[in-house]
C-alpha cells in the first residue's frame, strides 16, 4: 500500500474512533473536504485535541514513528493544515517525509 493511502487510512482510522464519542451532527465526513477547524469547522476545541491525537496515534503504529502532529511551525503556516482532511493528509506526507518514514 503506498504512503498516501496508508495515512488516509491511518487518519480515517482516527474519524472513525472519534465520531463513535460525537453527536450525530458534529460528526466529521470521511472525505478530504470534510472541514476540520476554523470557519466552517464543526469541531469544539477539545474534540479537535483528541481527533489530533487519535491521528498521531495512528500514524506513529502504522509508520512506526514518534511525530507530533500540533508544534510550534504550525502558528507560521499560512494555510492550516488542520482546515480539511486533505490537508491534514498533506501535512502527514510532509512530516513523514521529513521523517524518511515514507
């Protein structure tokens, strides 16, 4: 399975676990649109938290890495990668790259 489907899958993992504890209507779509935080983001700040560290949880078991997904670049990034799932998933390709994990 190449890298990309093997975050999606590692991320979608993570949507799964946290729709189980959310409301029917804050749920988050598994789709790359699926709006995550910010504007248009349904997510409280405490589901965000856990939906972030379901996602590294994920991702380090399936890469056998140690990243942290939530540091200090993130306040300088232009775009948030914690908009959509998509790009949160390019974000995970990136660090996992920087990682050489991929």
């Amino acid at each position: 399975m190449a890298g990309d489907e093997r975050i999606s899958k590692a991320v979608y993992a993570a949507v799964d676990e946290l729709n189980e504890q959310l409301p029917k209507g804050v749920q988050i779509e598994k789709s790359l649109e699926a709006p995550l935080y910010g504007s248009a983001g349904k997510l409280e700040s405490l589901d965000f938290v856990t939906l972030i560290m379901e996602v590294e949880e994920k991702i380090n078991a399936e890469f056998g890495t140690d990243i942290t997904i939530a540091d200090d670049n993130l306040l300088s990034k232009e775009k948030s990668p914690f908009s959509t799932l998509g790009t949160l998933n390019e974000y995970l390709h990136e660090l996992l790259t920087k990682e050489g994990a991929l």
